[in-house]
C-alpha cells in the first residue's frame, strides 16, 4: 500500500470515529418535560447490579430517537445517543463507569423523540445502585424449547457475565437422538461437570482432571437411573434423586403441560469407586424423595419427599414437604435423624429445588400449590427459609404475581441469586438476578442483559438449570464422540 493510500485510510478510519463520537456523545435537548419514569425494556428502573455485570442496554418502544445521560455524584460521565428506541452502552466506557461507582448510585436520564413528541420528551432520572459484591464470572444454563418437542435441538451453553460472551459448552448438533440433561458443577467449579444424554448411546458423563468419562449408572448395583444431582463439597459421592418421570397434556386451562414422578428415591454414586449406594428408607414405593442438596460443610443431605399417590388423578393431593438427614462422608452413611424444616400438610403448598446458601444460613426453595415440577405452575414462588430460626424470611420482591418464578441457584458469595422466570411472556424461561444484601434484605431483580435488548424477545428458547460456574469450561472436543449415534 502506497504512502497516499495508507494516509487516505487513516482519514477515513479518523472521520469515522469522530462521527462514532458525535453520535455518542452530542446533547439533543428535549422540548416538553414529563415526572413520570420511561417505560424501558428491560426494566432496569431502580435495581441492585453488580460492578462487574455487562451493560445495561435497553429499548423504549414506539420511539424514534433516545438519548440516556449518566451521572455520578453530579457529574455526567458519558451521554448515549441511540435509534429505534434502544440505548447500548459501549462496554469499555460501562466497565470503566461501574469500577468509580462501586458502592454508589448512577442516574440515568432519558430523553426520547416520536412521532408523538417530534421535539423530545424528557422523562424522569432513575437510579441504579452499583454494590462491590461481585457476580460469579461465569454461568451455564440449557437452552430448550418450553414445550419438551424440541429435544433434538439443545444444548449447554455458557455466558460470560461481564459481556455479551456466551460459547457452547457441549450440544446435540453432531446427535440428533441426544438429549442432553442435568448438568451440574461441583462447587461451582468450571474443572469439573457432569450432565446426563438420554436416548441411544446415552449415559451419564464426568468431566474431571482434563478427563471425560462415560457411566451407565443405571447398570450398577440396585440398576437404578440417576436424575436430579447434587455433588458432595468433597467431591467423591454425588447424591441423586432416581426418578419415573411422566407427563400429561391438557387440552385447555391455562396450565399446558403437568410433569409428575411416578417414583422417586434417593441413590448416591461414589465417584472412587464407581458403586451406586443405596438407604432402604430412602427406597420404598411409600414415600418419594427427590431434588437432594448438601450443605455447605457436607454434614447435611437436605431432600423433599411426598407420599405417594394415584397420578394423574390426584395430582393436586401431592404435597411436598422440605426435610433433612445427617451424612457421614468417612463412612458413606446418611444419621439416623429425618428432621423436617417444612411440613405441607400443616403450612401448605409443595417445595421444590431446596438451595442452601453458601454461608449455610438460608435455605431458598420454590413453592407450588402442589407437585414438583413448578415450571408450570403459574403460582410458582421463590421462599426463603432462615434455617437457624426456622422462620420465614420475606423474598416477595423477587417474585412475579402471575408467572412462574422457579429454578435458582446461589453466587459463590451468597450475596446474589439467579432463577428462572416467565413473568415476560407467559412461555419462555429467562434468567433474573436478584441481590440479597447483607442486611437480609432482598432487592429488586433485574434481566440479564443482553447487547440488543430485543434478543430477549427475538430468542424463542428457555434457559434452563442455571448455575454459576467460577470460570470457562473447556470440555475436550471428544466428548461428543462417547454419546454419538450413527442413525
């Protein structure tokens, strides 16, 4: 390239930028002024975020023309200007702007121009609090169409939260007859997982020390299937629930799909030496146990369970109750002990997903009228349990009051929660977190962010089992070959 051509570039590349930086940054002044707030999508209108969470991009619609101004203490740092409605902050200019306000509040101002205001509408500053807990860097989660038709299409995928980054971790592109299920992380560890393929050549697949191995867990032993998961803090034995699992379809109401176990027990696997383990009281077609989770420190194996009844028919009897029993990891032995923490015959409702928080304080769980399967459930809730009183502890502000809210899981420091919900539309599962400040007070959740807003409205699938993840998980690119099917 020529010295004329390499100066020509670089005005280009020079006009180019200024214009970016015009666009950005030029004041547009609004005409009329309004004291009510702008009804953004995603609502981000007065939530807690984490310094380290990607931009909190956003769209008002029927607009033309937005501008977004934030302040900090007084000071603007940076003016958006945006069309179509959306505001997109530039990451760089976002993380430098979270780092300053640490522990502060920002306040956005916005301003829109349509054919309703030709000259601008300002609306009222929002604020949103920056807290210095940080969000876990990474999460997985299963993306799955909501209706279990779209099997053949799925995947586990990982989102970097501090960006828009999200990467496949393992999917059934190369299986078609693959489904992929249950994934789960030993504390959190992005170095270890395990997931479950159904169908043709499936099993169950442990991802340890570089390494991916391939059990049939239902040919060992007792010969029992593995469903729900929870990995042991000392990472040798893996309880989980072995469950029948059915499903009916209804033809009207507003409550498509019911999903039911048929049976439900509690089986452990001993990662050692690969032997499945069994408790004959937590194996009888009396009771069924299911969603096991171990405390913090191990010591506890917290399950709920219901007795057993005609399903479908008495599908709305089905009542379960939140219990715990005492773990010996030296011996592999559950105590003799079964306290229950939640009785659903005296307090009513169903519990589903026990989650203990790290520092082994609260016990978070989603409460149904009844079953276990709550995605489905309209009236589906997050509740939390102080487990040192017993009492209740008010989590009403996570929840929506006509859509699901259900599968959660806890940050690494106990001050943050994500779960699924469907307050959006009704249909799909979309991903919140919500703060729990170390008053014990819980805050206002907010959407995952995305780079275009509208892909929360575009993606036509459910993310499904989120849970954080401390890093990248790099599976070997050989892992899909242990499930692959020929036909």
């Amino acid at each position: 390239m020529s010295m004329k051509s390499k100066m020509h570039t670089k005005i280009v590349l020079w006009l180019f930028s200024l214009l970016l930086f015009v666009a950005c940054h030029s004041e547009r002044i609004a005409k009329e002024r309004t004291d009510a707030l702008p009804d953004i999508f995603p609502d981000y209108i007065s939530v807690t975020i984490p310094y380290n969470i990607a931009p909190l991009n956003f769209k008002l619609e029927n607009v033309d023309d937005v501008q977004a101004t934030i302040t900090l203490d007084g000071n603007e740092m940076f003016r958006i200007n945006g069309e179509e409605g959306i505001v997109s902050f530039p990451l760089k200019d976002w993380k430098q702007l979270m780092e300053q306000a640490k522990g502060k509040t920002i306040e956005v101002q916005v301003s829109a121009w349509s054919e309703k205001h030709p000259e601008g509408l300002e609306y009222r500053p929002f604020p949103v609090k920056v807290v210095p807990d940080k969000l876990d860097d990474w999460i997985a989660y299963r993306l799955i169409e909501p209706g279990y038709q779209g099997w053949r299409q799925m995947g586990i995928y990982q989102r970097e939260l501090s960006s828009f980054n999200e990467e496949e971790i393992i999917t059934n592109k190369r299986s078609k007859n693959a489904c992929i299920n249950c994934h789960h992380f030993p504390n959190r560890s992005s170095k270890s997982m395990m997931f479950h393929v159904r169908g043709k050549n499936g099993g169950t697949l442990f991802y340890q020390d570089g390494k991916v191995v391939k059990m049939n867990i239902d040919q060992i032993g007792p010969m029992k299937g593995a469903a729900y998961p929870a990995w042991h803090p000392e990472g040798r034995i893996i309880a989980f629930s072995s469950n029948i699992t059915r499903q009916i379809f209804f033809g009207q109401g507003q409550q498509p799909i019911e999903v039911y176990d048929e049976g439900s027990d509690l089986i452990f696997f001993d990662t050692q030496t690969h032997e499945v383990l069994v408790d004959p009281r937590f194996n009888t077609s009396q009771v069924m146990e299911t969603y096991p989770q171990w405390s913090p420190d191990g010591k506890t194996l917290y399950y709920v369970a219901a007795d057993f009844k005609d399903r479908p028919m008495e599908r709305e009897t089905v009542h379960y109750h939140l219990l715990s029993v005492p773990f010996d990891s030296a011996t592999r032995t559950l105590g003799e002990k079964i306290d229950t923490l939640y009785n659903a015959h005296i307090q009513g409702g169903s519990v589903s997903y026990p989650r203990v928080s790290p520092d082994g304080r609260y016990m978070l769980y989603t409460w149904t009228n009844f079953g276990t399967f709550p995605i489905w459930h309209q009236e589906a809730d997050l509740k939390m349990m102080d487990l040192q009183t017993g009492e209740a502890v008010d989590v009403s502000v996570w929840n929506d009051d006509k859509q699901a809210d259900s599968y959660h899981s806890w940050s690494a420091n106990g001050r943050w929660v994500m779960y699924g919900s469907r307050r959006h539309d009704g249909r799909y599962t979309r991903l919140y977190f919500a703060y729990w400040g170390k008053e014990g007070k819980a805050h206002k959740p907010f959407l995952l962010p995305q780079e275009d807003p509208r892909q929360n409205t575009w993606r036509l699938k459910s993310y499904n089992v989120p849970e954080f993840v401390d890093g990248q998980v790099e599976l070997p690119a050989s892992t899909i070959e242990l499930f692959k099917s020929e036909d």
